[in-house]
C-alpha cells in the first residue's frame, strides 16, 4: 500500500508531500511523492503515528473492570475510531477478583485480537495506594505494597502487567518498585503523599512515571515540593498528562510541558465509561458517577476520570505548542515509556504502520491499524 500525504509528522520531523509505503503492516518506506499511482490520496491531510493511551478505564459504556473481553474490544473500537491505535487497559483498585478478571480480559484480547486499537498489555492503577490521595479510587479495597500478594493472586497473569501505580511513601513500596523493575514493569508514582525525597528515592529504585501529573498527590509548597517538583525535575521520568482542561489548568499543563519537554511528557485520557456518550448517569468500578458538561464527578464532587479521546489532547496541546511537540507526547513519549518505542509512536521503516491522517482543524479523516484501513465509523 502506498499513502500520498500532504505532510508526515514522524514525530521527529515534518515532512511534504510524501509517500509512506507499507508492507506486511510495516512501514517499509517513507520518500517523496514520485508522480506514480497511490492507493491512498490523502495530498490535503497530515500523517501522524497512531495515538497511544498509556491511561483509560472505559468508553462507551464499557470498563476495564467489567472484566470481560467483549469490553475491551468495545472500547478498543472506540478508541481506533478516534486515532487511538495502542493502549493499555486500566485496572482501578478493587477486590483482586476483579482487577484479575480485568487482566484476565486484557491477555485475551492480546491473544486473539481487539478488533480496534492493540492491547499491548495491563496497567494496573492499584491498590498499593495511599488511602490519603484516593481520589476517585474505591477506598476499602487499598492493600500494603507487595510484590508477593500480587503474584499471588494475579498467577501466571502477573507476566501480562506492563505498568503499574504505586504510592512510594508506603511501608515496602521500595522494595515492590524494585521487584516489578526487574519484572520489565513501568511503575508510576500515583494517588500519593510522597515527600520530595520519598520520591527522588522512589526514582533512584527505578520508577520512571508519575500518574496524572498534579491530580490526586501532594501538591508542590516552596519549602515542601513533594512528588511533584522531584518527578518535574528529574530527566528519568515521563509525566502522564489529561489535559480536558477539567484536570489541569492551561496553565499548569504548560508549566510541565515547558519543564518536562515534550519527550518526556504522556498525554492521557483517563477516560471513564461515559467517554464517548452522552451525559447522564454511570460508573466507575461500581461507585456512581454523575457527568454534566462531560466532566465526571463522584457523588462527593470528586473528579472521577475524563469523557475524551487522545485527539481532544492534541487539539487543547496545539493551542500551544507546535503540533510536532503535541505529537509526540501522543505517540512517541508514551510509547518509550514502557519500552514500546522499538515498533510503536514513529512513522518509520521498520515500525508497525499505524497512521492517523488528520484533517487541517485536527479532525481524525482516517485511520490505519498495521496498514489495515480501520473500517469503523470515524468519530
């Protein structure tokens, strides 16, 4: 298949009137338009690497925590249709039964396919949590850091967890970050009261994200910085994003941007099940949730998740930076924060060719799962 695109965002360049050649689901060439038949004319649209979502509960009615397969691939289908073409499903804290039920349906549509964007593994956010930061997350289901419970409970299923969240500052979160880094798992510090050298020590042992930047952690104080100064200051770590302009003020978005750089920034949805819907009445992990204006909220007032797709990120980002820099924190940062950079987050020989061609008010016009045409409606 060949792709006639009016620009190509690599991320790490731009490039005009180009053609990407795939082959077998791969990129197998990326040159300048020669004047012979294309399969694809997209001359008026721009090409970027297909989204990828580090950080989403539900969509469409669905949850990660209904615990069936049939839930994955309906927010999979979701997701592709927005230009989301890799994610990873996230487990809240709740009753092991059922975070194990949600991983369990994550394996199975790894191994047999999604019907939509590609599940490239579990991200578990809990429950080795601080009960003092839980924002939207169910509260008697919080248990100690161990590695050896989890592996307990979750078997041979363990090996299907990519990323993690953890709240350093708890008795035995150290040694668990140090266990799941030797695993290959991308922990992240989330819903915690870390000081700032809890923290940077949380980092030396190997944690290399923080969970939705400013929400639900000790906010930053001139003679107490906490987590947040330690992770916006440290090189080694990517910071997750939802940038709804519910979760983060504008401001406070760029702030980190303009600290983090765009390499190590992760936009994220952070979606709940009311994404893609109307507003109304759902829920998150069996808790209530209530959306108006499609911002979600606990019955307590709390946040709970957002309504959006990656795309409505990049459209609020590239109100401010360029769409390159916005781009990438769609794609290639997420992608390079849990070691998926080596086939996912460029559009570049040898990578998997998912490719989203944008329209120029940064509508999704179509989208591209390993050179196969999504043919579900695009949103």
């Amino acid at each position: 298949m060949r792709i006639l695109c009016g620009q190509v965002i690599t991320p790490d360049e731009v490039l005009d009137n180009s053609i990407i050649a795939i082959e077998d689901g791969k990129v197998v060439s990326l040159s300048p338009a020669d004047g012979a038949s294309v399969d694809v004319d997209a001359s008026d649209k721009t090409a970027v690497p297909g989204f990828i979502d580090l950080h989403i509960h539900g969509g469409v009615g669905h949850e990660v925590m209904d615990g069936t397969v049939e839930a994955i691939r309906g927010m999979s289908v979701h997701l592709a249709a927005n230009g989301t073409t890799s994610w990873l499903p996230s487990a809240l804290t709740g009753p092991w039964d059922k975070m194990r039920a949600a991983v369990q349906a994550t394996a199975q549509a790894m191994r047999e396919g999604s019907g939509g964007a590609e599940v490239l593994g579990s991200h578990l956010e809990g429950p080795f949590l601080n009960a003092a930061r839980t924002g939207a997350q169910p509260p008697d289901y919080l248990r100690p850091p161990s590695c050896g419970e989890m592996k307990r409970e979750l078997g041979d299923l363990t090996s299907v967890v990519r990323y993690m969240a953890v709240a350093s500052e708890l008795p035995g979160a150290i040694d668990l970050i140090k266990e799941l880094c030797a695993m290959g798992v991308t922990v992240s510090l989330a819903h915690t009261d870390a000081s700032y050298d809890e923290a940077r020590a949380a980092f030396d042992a190997g944690a290399t994200s923080l969970t939705h930047t400013y929400n639900a952690m000790r906010p930053l104080r001139h003679r107490e910085p906490g987590v947040l100064a330690a992770a916006l200051l440290d090189d080694r770590v990517t910071a997750e994003l939802i940038w709804d302009n519910y979760h983060v003020h504008e401001a406070a978005a760029r702030i980190a941007i303009k600290l983090k750089g765009p390499d190590r920034i992760a936009l994220i949805s952070d979606a709940v099940s009311a994404a893609g819907l109307t507003d109304g009445d759902y829920f998150l992990g069996g808790q209530p949730i209530r959306v108006e204006g499609g911002l979600a909220r606990l019955a307590s007032g709390t946040i709970a998740g957002s309504t959006i797709t990656i795309i409505d990120a990049v459209r609020n980002a590239a109100k401010y930076f360029p769409l390159r820099d916005v781009i990438k924190m769609a794609t290639l940062s997420p992608a390079r924060s849990i070691g998926a950079d080596d086939r996912k987050g460029r559009i570049a020989v040898g990578y998997d060719a998912d490719v989203v061609l944008l329209n120029r008010d940064l509508s999704v016009d179509a989208v591209f799962l390993k050179g196969q045409r999504f043919q579900g409606a695009i949103k």
